[in-house]
C-alpha cells in the first residue's frame, strides 16, 4: 500500500513567526518555480488523493554540527498546488529529530509533511544544503534501469524513512548519486546537493533519462 501526500503524521513544536527576508528566499523560490512547470512540484486533482506533492528545502547555516541537526527552510504545508510562492509559504525548521518523530518550526506557516524527510537528509552530511522531494511517475518507473537506490517500502515522513535513508548512504551508491526513491511513497523522489544546481539538476537530468526509457518501452 502507498501512502498519500498531505497527512501531517508527526509531533510538530510549531511557533508562529514573521516571515523570512525575501532576498533569503529567492533561490529556494526561483527552483521551486522550476520544479512545478517540469510538474515535478504540483497538485492535481487526480493524483495522489488531490494533495499538493512535491517540496524544497535549503539549510540555513554552513556550520559543521557534530549532531547533524540544522535549521532549514522548507515550503509550508499543502504549498504544492500554488503556482507562485511568497515569503509567508516558507517556514524555519530549527530542529528535526526524524528517529523521534518531531520537529520544531517557526514561522507564518506550518512545515511540509515531508519535513523530517529532509531532516534525515541534512543530518547524513553537513557538506548538503539542498533538498528536493518531487513526483515523478517517470523517474520512480524506471528506477530500477536508471540504477536510483530505493527505499524499503515504509510511510514517507516517518522514523522507518529516516533509517532507511541512513541505510541507502550507508550500503548503496546514494552517496555518489544524489538521489534515491521511496518505494512506500508513490512516485517519490529525493534528490540533494550542496548547491542548488546540484540538487536541481541532479533530478532534472534523471527525468530525462527516464522520459528516453519511457519513449523506447512506447
Ligand atoms: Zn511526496
């Protein structure tokens, strides 16, 4: 069984806070934008019970923590079917602990469900600084021929997910790909990087090798 987008499922220590500066922002937003006119970032009514999918995530801070925990920006909660985000969608995780199922944030809005997704992302190297979570029926399809690790078919969002993101680093070539699916999670991808440009275009490449796979099975 898949589990569906949308369902906020883990302890949340949420504090309301006023936005983050534009300029802090533009980035995540300008990437964000990109991701949702590739569809790779959406909402749509047939898919995925009609939940927003799809989110982004940049770490605040460059500083080597011992405990792998680091503030991040992530869009807000159900961001997905908004075309065009503000400051007031983005919200500050200033602490994840995934193992333990909770997280604390600030901001104008609550974080995405997939937040502790990222947060067992960020803690596996503090050299990455980017996330990205998309939906890519094409990508998750063909993951076996394009060689994308996969998770074990466990709940997106939850502790299980975070130790199998640990095992994926530790046992496969997830370390030198950047990207890895989620079985339990339908059409889920994660890709990361230390810059955008490695996260973005780590899944943007990736689709189209798998829209070519697409094209030979037609
Ligand atoms: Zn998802």
């Amino acid at each position: 069984m898949t589990i569906q987008e949308g369902v906020v499922k883990y302890q949340c220590e949420y504090t309301p806070a006023p936005a983050l500066p534009a300029a802090q922002i533009s980035e995540l937003n300008a990437w964000r934008k990109l991701m949702v006119l590739a569809r790779l970032i959406g909402q749509n009514p047939d898919l995925y019970g009609g939940y927003g999918y799809g989110n982004i995530s940049h770490r605040l801070d460059t500083i080597v923590r011992a405990d792998g925990r680091h503030p991040f920006v992530i869009t807000g909660t159900q961001t997905g079917g908004k075309a065009e985000l503000t400051p007031d969608d983005y919200v500050v995780v200033t602490a994840c602990h995934p193992e333990e199922n909770w997280l604390a944030a600030q901001g104008p809005v609550k974080p995405s469900s997939e937040a502790l997704t990222h947060g067992a992302v960020y803690a596996l190297d503090s050299q990455i600084l980017w996330v990205v979570h998309a939906h890519s029926p094409e990508i998750w399809h063909n993951a076996e021929a394009l060689g994308v690790p996969m998770t074990a078919n466990v709940p997106y969002g939850t502790p299980e997910m975070a130790a199998e993101v640990r095992r994926l680093y530790a046992e496969s070539d997830l370390p030198q790909k950047h990207i890895f699916g989620m079985a339990g999670h339908e059409d889920g991808i994660v890709t990361y990087g230390h810059t955008a440009e490695e996260a973005g275009f780590t899944m943007l490449s990736y689709l189209v090798r798998a829209l070519q796979i697409s094209e030979r099975k037609n």
